[in-house]
C-alpha cells in the first residue's frame, strides 16, 4: 500500500469489505498496511468513482462521502484520514514502512504481531500481494510482497487473516484457485473464500472459530456490493 492510493476504487471496495467484516462478524481488526513509499508512478489513479455519485454511493454512502471528502474536496490521500475518521470499529493499524532487509522485516514483524496480539482478523494490504520466485526472501526480502512465512506466522497465532492480492496475467479463475489452495494448505485452516473484484481479489482465511461468522459476513459483502465484490 502506498498512500498515493489511498481513496481510489480498489480502496473504496476494499474499506467497504472491511467496514461489513467489522460490523457483521462483530470482530477486532489488525490493518496491516504494508506502506511503501510513494513514487512517480500513477498507480492509484482510479478515481473517477467518485464523480459517480448515483452508481457508486449506493454501496456505502457514508464511506463513498469520505473518500470524496479526502481526495476530491481537499485532496488529501493518506491511510491515516482514514484511521482518524474512525470508519471500522474495532480496529488497530499497522503504519510502519515494511523495511527492506530481514532482520529489520523480521522485527517489524515482531512489533505488528505484538500490536494485533488481541484481535481476531489481520488484514494484510501488501502493493502486489504475496511473495512471487522473482523476490524470494533471501538477504533483502520485498516490501511490496506478503512473505508465506509471514502468513504462516501470523495464522499459527490464532488470528484469521484478510490478504489483498493484485490478479496476474494468466486467467483468473485458476489464479484465485491455486492461490486459495495454497493458503489453504500452508495455513491448514478450516475455510478460504476468496472475494474478487474487477482489479484485485480478497483471500479470506478462517480460524475455526471464526469461520461461520466470517462466512456469514463473506456473503453479506457479496450482497451488499453486488457486482462490484463478489465470491469465488
């Protein structure tokens, strides 16, 4: 995540999910953001949304009004708007920069896991998603990548975990399979739903005690966004 992106499309769905996981399933929240600096790129441009107040508002209109607040009346994009505007119940952040190295990635780790050793669910918000064999974790691990090891990591500690994940270019629906597959597998854990979106798709991984409510909540999203989150 980097808060040039804050309040484009795939914030606003993404806010949105969290904001129904938080009210329906009634449980606390750890928001990793996994922020990397901002660059010169344009990625996060997808604001247009917002000049469509009839077709998008009708999702979640106190959220959809925020985010036009932000980043159209003040032209502002920074996740700690949206921190302070105290949209999601129940919720602690993680805003730390994700460090480069091992060590200082191990420690930051360290400190994330302490922040959320109460809540339920961890969202993790990584730029791409999880790790790809072009940055494996070596000497230097990827800030903009969610590392396995990490997800294993932070699911042994009894949290379900929420992960975003850009789609890659081969076909989408065996993506998200093999992607469900295995987190499933590398987590052992009861459930994994996966909410898609036009640009990026939600892997849901439940704890056993938190499966129905998170099913239960998963389908909510659905009928809520209908046809703009939707679940495979």
């Amino acid at each position: 995540m980097k808060n040039q992106y804050f309040g484009d499309v795939n914030d606003y769905r993404k806010y949105g999910l969290l904001r129904v996981l938080a009210n329906q399933a009634a449980f606390d929240i750890g928001v990793c953001w996994m922020l990397t600096p901002d660059d010169e790129r344009r990625d996060g441009n997808r604001t247009g949304y917002l000049d469509r107040h009839e077709e998008f508002a009708r999702f979640d209109a106190v959220l959809f009004h925020k985010l036009h607040d932000c980043v159209r009346a003040n032209l502002r994009r920074s996740v700690g708007l949206l921190e302070r505007a105290g949209l999601l119940k129940n919720t602690r952040y993680w805003d730390r920069l994700v460090p480069g190295s091992v060590p200082e990635r191990e420690r930051w780790l360290n400190d994330m896991c302490d922040r959320f050793a109460k809540t339920d669910l961890v969202f993790f918000d990584p730029d791409n998603g999880v790790e790809v064999k072009s940055a494996p974790w070596q000497r230097n691990a990827s800030p903009k990548h969610l590392y396995w090891r990490e997800v294993e990591r932070v699911f042994q500690r009894g949290h379900s975990l929420l992960v975003f994940q850009h789609f890659c270019r081969s076909r989408r629906d065996e993506f998200v399979t093999r992607l469900k597959g295995e987190l499933k597998q590398r987590t052992e854990c009861a459930s994994v739903l996966a909410l898609c979106t036009a640009h990026v798709v939600f892997l849901l991984a439940s704890q056993k005690a938190h499966q129905t409510g998170l099913a239960k909540a998963a389908r909510q999203v659905e009928a809520q966004w209908r046809g703009e989150i939707w679940l495979q």
